[in-house]
C-alpha cells in the first residue's frame, strides 16, 4: 500500500478509538452509532444554550449552536451521500466489499454535528477571551512563563477546535479510553485542522494549517486515529497530517449553512431588511421558476425561508461536484483549500459573507452582548485559575476554598485534589469554563463575585 495516497477502506475506518473492536451487528452502522453517541451526550445538549450569532438571543427563531449544528449536519448527509456515491462509481469494488453512499454521509453528519461541540461560551469572542487572559492579563502571563512551548501554546492560541477532539476522545466519557469512543474515521473526518498548536505555522501552507485541531496533552490520541484512518503525514514525525477527504465536506457544509444562514437570523433579528438580502439569492438562485413561486409567498419571513433552501440546495449541489472533481487530488494531499473556494458560485457565497460579516458579526447588538460575555469568562478564569494555584500550593486561603467548591470533581484528581503537574491544572480549568453555556457562565460569575 502507497504511504504517499491514502486509501479509502482506511478512511472509512471502523475501529472505534480506545474502544473494543466494532461489533458489526444489526443494521444500524458503526457510524449511525457515532452520530446518535454525539446526539445523547452531555455536551452536545449544552450547545443548545451557547451563542451561534446572537448571545443570550430574546428571540426564539435565532439559532443556537445545537440548532446550528443540527441543521450542518443535515447539509453534510447530502454532500456525504453524494460524494460516497462518487467514490463508489469510481472504485467499484468498494460496492462489492459492502460500501455504502449512506456510510459516507453517516461519517459527514457524524462529524457536522460534533464540529462545533468544543466551543466556549459567548461564540468565538468567548475564544479570543481565553486566549486574552492568559497572553494579555498578569496572572495569564505567568501561568504561561512557567510553562514547557509544547504547553504554553495550547493556552496561548485556544482553539475549539482543539477543545472538540478533546471533548470527544476523552472528557465526552473519561472513565473510559478514548473518551466516546467514536470510529477514526468520525474523529478524523472532524479534524480540519489535523496538526497541533505549538508547531510554526507557516504560510502559505494552505487551509488545513489556519489553526490547530489537538492539544499537546491529546497528541498521543490524535497519532492513533491519523494511523487508524490512513491519513497521510505532511513531515516524517512532526505530529502535521493531511486532511482526511470527508473533512473538507464537513468545512463545506458549515461554511454554507452559517454564510446563508446567518443573514437570515440578521433579518429575524431585525438588523436587515428584506430589500438587502434577496439580490444575495438571486446571485445564487437562477431558475425563472424558483423567483414565481418566491414572488406569491405572502411574506417575507417565509420567503426568505424558501429561498435559502433553495440556495443551500445549489450551493451543495456545486460543491458536491467540486469535491469529485479533486477527490484524487485530495487522497494525494495535493488539494488543500476550501471546496467553497472552487464551486461556481464561490463569489456568490462570500457575498453573503461579507454582508454577514459587516452587519451581522461587527453590529451593535452583537458586540454589545458579546463584549460583557467575553469578559466574564476573563473573570472565571481569574478565579479558577488562582483558587486551584492556591490548594495546589497546599493551604488554600478561605475564598480559595469558596471558589473550588463550584468545581465539579471530574476536574480534579481521584483524590479530589489539583493535578501535581501545572499544564493540567490550568487544562483542568480551561475544560471547565469552555464547557459552560453562555447562561451558566453567567450565573456563576456572579456566584464568584459574591465571595467578595
């Protein structure tokens, strides 16, 4: 076998990591068990009470990041589904092996719907406010400086992404290894960014190199599923690997739910009219027929409705093509940008998000919750952070103590008492505050800032 091209049957991996090997049994396939193990966790419900746009919205139509996720992964079973059915027309014999257009799209859905389940609070200002404690604030600072680089990078460039793998491969169910125990190939196919934080990011590498996907401490947990799947690596041992191809679907139906959606939860909002909107799904939208029926819905609220559906419908259509046009390319490492960078449309779709991205993202009403939100989880790291410090030092002043007590114990050791080693005291707390919803952290800033 080629160490220079992957290959789908490892792609397509049913070994489940740390987990017994599959049981292949019954008609439910590994990978629906992945996706329904997601479904039933505890962080997926969390989501529905962490920002997508709007944080702590008023409005009930406005979507969370559950919903969000839910409605990716939706879009990924389609471009899985149709990308399966290319790979299979292409490489008969997988068809003849068992292989199914529905096991790609399970994998797809899978991943789509745990993509985002590392997030913290408060969307990505709640990421940019990790990552500010710990390089902008005293405190922050010097946690860092007594820190190994491998280490210190992890805090310094926080990523949910990261947060995601480690969710999944060990905090979903810690009592056991591998943490859920989903397939390699769900895991991997989560991965967009397979490589780590501490190594020199070096442009132009291409998309998969933007940000990181693991942290120092899951290292070890990575490496096993990018050997399990086959996934090629970009340096001999340098812990850097090429996407795994249903990767690039999982960006792609992201990119195309939250560019075309997001605008509509603007214009739910009120921050757009419906005049500012509809010349974006024309630039999308161009069957005669299609704009008939748009023109006799008798609002615009479910006129918007329609005509996003009809533009993810498009959009998936052309970047399910693009992705049979560079599968090859893909398996080779040779392809390495946005599938939604390639499709005909590709200008349409940055309209919306640009227009998102100028009226949505930087408007009043989102930065003026955000701001607030960002800042609380400043003040909970502050606390944390120093509360734990103070018991690992061995006598914990009284408010020490009051702060710990709101420290569930799957954050300390067997023993009830801080991680001997700095990096997972610090990783302890940052699982923490990152798995809170926007509502949680919230409430028990307050609690914190009660003690005085």
């Amino acid at each position: 076998m080629s160490h220079n091209r992957m290959h789908w049957p490892s792609l397509l991996c049913h070994r489940r990591l740390g987990g017994p090997p599959a049981a292949g049994v019954g008609p439910r396939s590994e990978f629906q068990r992945d996706f329904d193990r997601i479904v039933f966790s505890s962080a997926f419900r969390r989501m529905q009470d962490k920002t997508q746009v709007f944080p702590l919205a008023k409005n009930d139509y406005v979507r969370t990041r559950l919903t969000h996720s839910l409605e990716v992964a939706s879009v990924g079973r389609t471009l899985g589904v149709l990308a399966g059915d290319h790979v299979l027309r292409t490489y008969p014999e997988m068809s003849a092996s068992g292989y199914l257009a529905a096991d790609f799209g399970a994998i797809v859905a899978a991943a789509c719907l745990a993509h985002d389940i590392g997030n913290p609070p408060f969307g990505h200002a709640g990421e940019s406010a990790i990552q500010s404690w710990f390089n902008a604030t005293e405190p922050g600072r010097a946690v860092l400086a007594r820190l190994a680089a491998e280490e210190r990078a992890d805090f310094e460039r926080f990523e949910g992404n990261a947060q995601t793998f480690r969710i999944l491969a060990r905090l979903g169910m810690p009592d056991n290894a591998g943490g859920m125990q989903l397939t390699c190939a769900t895991l991997a196919a989560v991965a967009k960014y397979p490589r780590p934080a501490h190594l020199p990011f070096e442009p132009p590498a291409g998309i998969s190199t933007k940000k990181h996907n693991f942290f120092y401490a899951d290292r070890e947990r990575f490496e096993a599923v990018a050997q399990a799947a086959g996934l090629i690596g970009r340096r001999a041992g340098a812990g850097l690997w090429c996407r795994h191809p249903l990767a690039f679907l999982v960006e792609a139906a992201d990119d195309i739910s939250y560019c075309v959606i997001d605008v509509e939860d603007a214009f739910r909002a009120g921050e757009m009219r419906y005049a500012e909107i509809e010349p974006l799904y024309r630039g999308v939208v161009s069957d005669p027929a299609a704009w008939t029926k748009a023109g006799a819905i008798l609002t615009d609220e479910k006129r918007v409705e329609y005509l996003r559906a009809r533009t993810i419908d498009a959009l998936v259509a052309e970047a399910a093509e693009a992705f049979a046009a560079r599968a090859e390319a893909m398996l080779r490492g040779a392809f390495d940008q946005e599938l939604i960078a390639v499709i005909p449309h590709a200008q349409a779709l940055e309209a919306f998000r640009t227009l998102a991205r100028e009226r949505v993202y930087h408007s009043a009403v989102v930065l003026n919750l955000q701001s607030p939100g960002a800042a609380i989880l400043g003040e909970l790291l502050q606390a944390f952070v120093g509360a734990i410090e103070a018991a690992a030092d061995g006598s914990p002043p009284p408010q020490a103590r009051a702060v710990l007590e709101f420290l569930p114990g799957q954050f300390l050791g067997a023993d009830g008492r801080p991680a001997s080693e700095l990096y997972a005291r610090v990783l302890a707390i940052t699982d923490f505050v990152s798995g809170m919803t926007d509502s949680y952290a919230v409430a028990l800033a307050a609690r914190v800032r009660a003690l005085g």
